[in-house]
C-alpha cells in the first residue's frame, strides 16, 4: 500500500522534534526515499525512547494519526507518552 502523504507527515514530524540525530533523521529521510514509510515511522519512534527527547504533544497526535493511518501496531507509539512535555 502507498502513503506518499505519510511521507509529508514524517519529515515533518522528524524536523519538529527537538534533539533528534543527525544520523537518525538522516536514516528516516533514506527510508522514505526508498519508499519505507512503516519502518521510517518504526525508527522514527524508537530514537524519541531511545534518547529520551521530549516531545510536544501536537508531535505525538502527529505520529499516532500517521501510524494509525498506515494501520500500524500503536505499540510503536504508545511508549512516547510518557515523553511529551
């Protein structure tokens, strides 16, 4: 299935999240260059845990519709709650 507007919504949610890593965003944009929209959101999610970055909550709505667009696993998401500000 395609989601090219997912693809919008995650560089956008990628550039508003304060503190992500160069490295990481890099990977995000490579994934969707490639046309890997579920996995970019994947990873997208697991570098907000992993270096614990604060997050707005219009970031998180942001991510949940994404993912719950694509019918992804709210698992993906549901561990940021404790990391909006």
């Amino acid at each position: 299935m395609m989601y090219p507007n997912q693809s919008l919504n995650i560089i956008r949610i990628v550039k508003e999240t304060s503190g992500m890593p160069k490295k990481d965003m890099d990977f995000i944009f490579e994934l969707l260059d490639h046309n890997e929209w579920g996995v970019a959101l994947e990873h997208l999610c697991s570098t907000i845990i992993e270096e614990r970055l604060i997050i707005q909550r219009d970031v998180f709505e942001a991510i949940k519709k994404t993912g719950e667009l694509m019918e992804m696993d709210p698992d993906n998401w549901s561990q940021l709650i404790h990391l909006i500000q």
